[in-house]
C-alpha cells in the first residue's frame, strides 16, 4: 500500500455515491441517465482520487456494479480506520 489513505474523505465521498445510488433506484430508467453517469463519473473519480487499486486488486474489474464498488469501498474504509 503506498501513502495514508484519507479515511474521512473516502468516507464523505462514498457517502455521497450511496445517496445517488439511492436516488437512482427511485427513479425509472428513462428519468435516471444522467444520474447513472454522475454515478459512473464518482466511482472513477474515487478510484484516481484514492488510488483505491491499491487498497483493493479488483475494484477495478467491479465498477459497473455500484453496489458491489460500495461494499469494497467499506471494506477499504474499514482495515484503514
């Protein structure tokens, strides 16, 4: 692991993704495109913003579920508390 992961930070940032995430679940399909590319846009922006790679090998492989990215994004939050 390379650097101090900012545990806080991460922590704002998924909270952020986790309230969209919701939000677009209320949401009918033709209402929530642009909201399924902010969604898209925040996961890849804590990725490079986190270096998350580095806390997690596959979080990569996972970002189309945003589901799946939160729970590996608490589980990076948790071994770094």
């Amino acid at each position: 692991m390379t650097g101090k992961l900012n545990v806080q930070k991460l922590k704002e940032n998924l909270n952020y993704l986790e309230s969209k995430n919701r939000e677009l679940k209320r949401l009918n399909e033709t209402d929530g495109r642009s909201l399924e590319s902010m969604i898209k846009y925040l996961k890849k922006d804590m990725i490079e913003k986190y270096n998350l790679t580095d806390h997690h090998e596959s979080i990569k492989k996972e970002i189309k579920n945003t589901e799946v990215f939160i729970e590996n994004v608490n589980s990076i939050i948790e071994v770094n508390l």
